[in-house]
C-alpha cells in the first residue's frame, strides 16, 4: 500500500490595483522601497516586473 505526499502551497492574492501600483512603483522606487510600501514579496515583485 503506496501513500503519496502532496504539498499544498497557499499563497497570497493581489488585486489588478495593487498590481498595477506596485509596477507604476517599480519605475522610480527601488524594490526594497515597493515591498515595504505595497506588502508584496520581492520575489513577486521581480515576476511581475519581468511581464513589464
């Protein structure tokens, strides 16, 4: 008898507002200064930074 493992991973929701502020951010701010204002990880904010 095999028993699979499945990791489910949660994670947060972002409007398309806080989405288009943190990329309108991204122009003039640093990353570190748009993740501290927006909430929104770095690594998030690098993904949508890349469909810019």
């Amino acid at each position: 008898m095999s028993h699979s493992l499945f990791y489910v991973r949660t994670s947060k929701k972002y409007s398309v507002a806080q989405i288009n502020h943190a990329r309108e951010q991204l122009k003039t701010n640093t990353y570190a200064n748009v993740v501290a204002m927006t909430g929104i990880s770095r690594s998030t904010l690098k993904r949508i930074n890349k469909d810019m």
